[in-house]
C-alpha cells in the first residue's frame, strides 16, 4: 500500500494553472519524476522543487513551459488555464 504526499502548504497565487496542473498529472498516474523527464526530452529543465512550487502556485510558469506540460499530460492549453 502506498500513501499519497498531503500537500502541507497553502496554494500561493503565481499562476492560475498549477493546481488543474497537479490534480491532471495525478489524474493520469504520472508521477513528479516522470513528468520532469518528459519536461526535459522537450528541453525544458525544471527540477522536483520547481515542479512542487509551480502546482503549488507557488512560482510562476512560462509560456514554453506550459506548452511542454500541455504536451506532456495530453491537454490543451486552455484546459490548464481552465477554460
């Protein structure tokens, strides 16, 4: 049996997609590592810790960076930004 990490901090407010962002990759099964490896195949380095803070809301997100999670969880753009 295997336990979930409970997210301990309060969501921050410097971005609008990281929690559509952490409740979808969860969603599908994928795990921090596996993303941040598919984030890397599109040249986007982004480590465990800025991975944490950007689905807490605790970072901010660039354009190319959303685009490569898009891709990565097979979702648009728009879904991220909850349109």
């Amino acid at each position: 049996m295997f336990h979930l990490r409970i997210r301990e901090q309060l969501r921050g407010d410097k971005n609008i997609s990281g929690a559509r962002i952490e409740a979808i990759r969860k969603e599908k099964g994928i795990k921090q590592v596996e993303m941040i490896e598919s984030l890397a195949l599109q040249g986007v380095d982004i480590t465990s810790s800025g991975l944490s803070k950007i689905e807490g809301q605790h970072r901010g997100i660039n354009d190319y960076e959303l685009l490569a999670i898009a891709n990565t969880l097979d979702v648009s753009i728009d879904e991220l930004l909850g349109r």
